[in-house]
C-alpha cells in the first residue's frame, strides 16, 4: 500500500477531509496532506518540491504544467466568491455590481486572500474605480480564512471562495458574488512529473470525481466540475 502526498489550496479542503477516510478506508492507501497558500505553493514546486499531487486553481496549475512539473490534470469542482460580515452585523446589499461597490466603498475595513479570489477582487476593485479610494483599509491574509478576519471583528466584510467561508464560525454569508461581477474558479488536482506514487494518487482522483463525491462537494459550498 502507498503514501500519497498532497500539497494542497485551502478552497477544496473541507469536501477532500471529508471523502478522503473513505477513500483509505477502502484501498488501504494513506495521504500525507500539507496546506499551503497558493503562493508559496507555487514557489515550493518551482523551487523543486516533490509530492505526488497538488491541488489548486485550475489556472495555477496550468502554469505549472507549462514549467514541466505537473504532468497531468483533473478537474474536481467549480467555486464562486462569497462575501461575509460578522455574526449579526447589518447586511449589506450586494444584489448587483453597483449595490456591492456601494457596500465596499462604505466599509470601515475589507478583507479578502492572496488566493486566486482576492487576485480577482483586486482586479475588480481596479474595474470599478474604488481600488486607490479603499487601499487603506484593505487587508490581504495568507495562511488563515478572511472569515476568521471578520469574525475576529477585524474588518467589516470579507471575501473569499464560498467553500472558504462556510466553515468559519462566528460570520453570517451573506451570499456569492452577484452574478454581474462572478468569478467562477475551477480547482482541480495536478500530478506531479516526478510522482513518486502515481498509480495511487490517481486512484485518489478516481474517488474525488466519483458520483458519490458529487454531494458532498455541493454540501461545502461548491460544485463538482
């Protein structure tokens, strides 16, 4: 039986942690997992880490698969921005683009991550015209949930993957983006070129995109891809 190791984004975390005993259950195989920001994890395996699958944004990956360390992909689930307050703080408005530049713009303190959604709301901010007028009171976090940010009382809304969100205890989830300003984010597992287990960490890939997973992964905010 093998060790597989992953390196993985914290966007898929909570729908893998809970297919994955299952999955040792039944083969007998055991992963090792290591969370890591998107970021380092780019700089971990340009700079020549090894593991046996990465999972991350699509796009990330496909990076990686230009640089010649990921051999192949597989799609696992689809995930849009959410957008959070503190546990009973007023709600804003975010039916529209307009209402949620409105909602930004009147914020004491916005915080997202420097994953592939906050790239996205910076570039957003950019399109709106608001990114030189709230840069002081934007936070960018790595390493912990922008939720955990609110619910700390740190910043008034934050934004991250709704499958980020969700767990985080002590926030109300106002809701996606809305559907004029989404970013849809594809998260899929990567197999690394120098895989030490690559037969096992397919069969892992095999349970992830099974029809059974399918629920699960709607369950934690996302949808299977």
């Amino acid at each position: 039986m093998a060790e597989i190791k992953v390196m993985a984004s914290a966007a898929f975390r909570e729908a893998y942690l809970e297919l994955l005993p299952e999955f040792e259950r039944t083969t007998g195989h055991t992963v090792s997992n290591t969370w890591v920001p998107s970021v380092q994890m780019m700089n971990r395996l340009k700079g020549g880490e090894t593991v046996d699958l990465v999972i991350m944004s699509a796009a990330s990956l496909d990076d990686l698969i230009k640089a010649g360390i990921i051999g192949e992909r597989f799609d696992l689930a689809k995930s849009g921005v959410g957008v959070a307050v503190r546990a009973g703080a007023s709600r804003p408005d975010i039916s529209s683009g307009e209402a949620l530049k409105r909602a930004v713009l009147a914020a004491k303190s916005i915080v997202y991550s420097t994953g592939p959604s906050g790239i996205y709301l910076a570039g957003l901010f950019q399109r709106m015209g608001i990114a030189g007028e709230i840069k002081s009171r934007v936070k960018q976090v790595q390493g912990e949930p922008a939720g955990a940010v609110v619910a700390r009382g740190e910043a008034e809304i934050g934004f991250q993957q709704m499958s980020e969100l969700l767990p985080v205890a002590g926030i109300d989830l106002i809701g996606p983006l809305p559907p004029d300003v989404q970013q849809i984010t594809v998260f899929a597992a990567g197999l690394h070129a120098r895989a030490r287990e690559p037969d096992a960490a397919r069969t892992l890939v095999k349970h992830l995109t099974a029809p059974a997973a399918a629920s699960v992964i709607r369950k934690k905010g996302m949808e299977p891809a």
